[in-house]
C-alpha cells in the first residue's frame, strides 16, 4: 500500500471502493433531530444496513434558503423537538460507536456554526467522526473563515457546482474543494423537479475537464430509477427530499413518530440503493 492509500480519508475509500466495484453511489440526506433525537439516530444508524454508501446529515437551521419546503419542515420539526448543533455532533459520535467506515458530511449553513465557534467547531466535529462538510452560503471568497480551517484539520470540503457555473467561475469553485463535487442538476430549490440525466451526462462530461474529484448529484432525484439512472452518469446519487418526506409521512397528528418510522425510513433507502446497485425487482 502506497503512502497515500494509506492515509485515505473515508470519502476517499469509499469512492475508490465504489469505482472499483464499476458503480456509483448512494448519497442520502436526512436532517439530525427529525422528528426526534432518538428516531432520528435510529434512521442515520440504520442507513449503511439499507444501503447508503455516504450520509449527508443536515444541521438544522431556521432559515434553510437553498431547501424546498420538504427539507426546510424537516428543520424546523428538529429545532422544536430541541436538536442544536452539539447534539448533531454527539449523533455522529453515537454513529460512530458502530460504524468506523460510512463517510459522514454536515451539510448546513454557517451561522449555527458561527455562533458555536468555528475553532471549536472543528475541532469537535473533527473528534466526533465528520469526513466533510457542504456550507452552501459560504462562497470561494470566504475560504478563510471555515474552509481553510476544516482543511487543515483533515476535514473534506465538499462545494456545489450548479448549472449556471460557468467555465470561468468552475476553477474559482474547486479551488480548495476535496472529497468530491455536489453537482447540483436543476435551477432552484431541493425536491421541486426531476433530473434530466442526459442534461446531467452534459454536465459531468464538462465537470470532468476541471477536476479529478468524484462527482455527485443532487436536487430532484426522488426514485429508485432515478437514482439508478444519475449514478449510472455520475460517481453517486444524493437522495435527500424523498426521504424526509417520508418520515414527514410516518408523524402522527402531534408531529411525533409513529411506531415502525425508522423502518419504512429505511425500506424506502432500500429501494434506492437496489437501483442504484442495479438489482431493482423486475
């Protein structure tokens, strides 16, 4: 083993993993603390076991303005049920008692990170077990306030390239980014349109000219065919609005889970990963 396989990072592995095995993987997104702490954990917990090759876990935040409305109630269902950023730590350290291999990324906004102290901030997300972090209102120009720091502490940062990236801006983008590219495949906000994959196969091909870093998509894929499809094109599939809509559909009239939540949570991620794998049921 050479020297830098050695001291490759879970993202890393996981992508090279993936590659290796000729397919691409599934990215799935759920937000820490939704609907509860306890079921919240049991789903993220769950979710290798289902077929997840990496978890985005949302940190919650008030005003989620890149989110379509199923993502931005899934943050506000956290909140009041009392999650904040210290728990979303200790849920990846509680992850992490378990599973010392599913890649984990924070995706969120960057003033609940501010007001915790970015010092501190990385520093203890860097004890807990997060591989990467996606600060969507944090743009290339502000590298120094998180980026730089995250990266020093061996910390991926993972920046979202859109449709309207332009060659000219694609260098200022990736400069500084590691771990892998979230491509985002449609204008607008998450959960409100389907992925056109040839479009997505457009964008790849064009991506794959500025960067040797994997590249995964997201916003809009909702199925197991699409998922199926995306990762046949891209290195993975990110899966986030379909899922917390699901556990939206499990809450009783109170706003609490019902029993049996994190399964069917969990058969849902199921699904995806099949098409993903390729091994859906004809």
């Amino acid at each position: 083993m050479n020297a830098k396989a050695a001291t490759a990072s879970r993202i890393e592995k996981r992508f090279a993993k993936l590659k290796a095995e000729g397919r691409g993987a599934l990215v799935t997104f759920v937000t820490a603390g939704d609907p509860d702490y306890d079921t919240s954990l049991e789903i993220v917990k769950g979710l290798p076991g289902a077929g997840a090759d990496l978890i985005e876990l949302g940190m919650p935040f008030s005003d989620p303005m890149a989110e379509g409305p199923p993502v931005q109630a899934s943050s506000l269902r956290a909140l009041k049920g009392g999650m904040t950023l210290a728990k979303t730590l200790a849920m990846v350290r509680a992850f992490r008692k378990d599973d010392g291999d599913t890649p984990i990324i924070l995706m969120g906004y960057y003033n609940p990170i501010y007001s915790y102290g970015v010092e501190r901030f990385v520093t203890d997300a860097k004890v807990a077990g997060v591989d990467g972090l996606i600060v969507v209102d944090l743009p290339p120009e502000e590298d120094s306030e998180l980026c730089l720091p995250a990266l020093k502490a061996g910390i991926h940062w993972i920046r979202l390239a859109t449709p309207t990236t332009d060659d000219k801006r694609l260098p200022t983008v990736l400069n500084n980014t590691s771990g892998f590219v979230y491509y985002v495949s449609i204008m607008g906000i998450t959960g409100t349109a389907s992925v056109p994959t040839e479009h997505v196969r457009e964008a790849i091909t064009r991506l794959r000219r500025h960067t040797e870093l994997p590249i995964a998509v997201g916003f809009g894929i909702r199925t197991p065919e699409q998922a199926a499809a995306i990762s046949g094109v891209a290195d993975g599939a990110v899966v986030g609005s379909a899922i917390v809509d699901a556990v939206k559909a499990e809450l009783d009239e109170n706003g609490r889970a019902k029993p049996g939540l994190a399964g069917k949570v969990l058969a849902l991620v199921e699904s995806l990963a099949n098409g993903v794998r390729g091994t859906l049921a004809a």
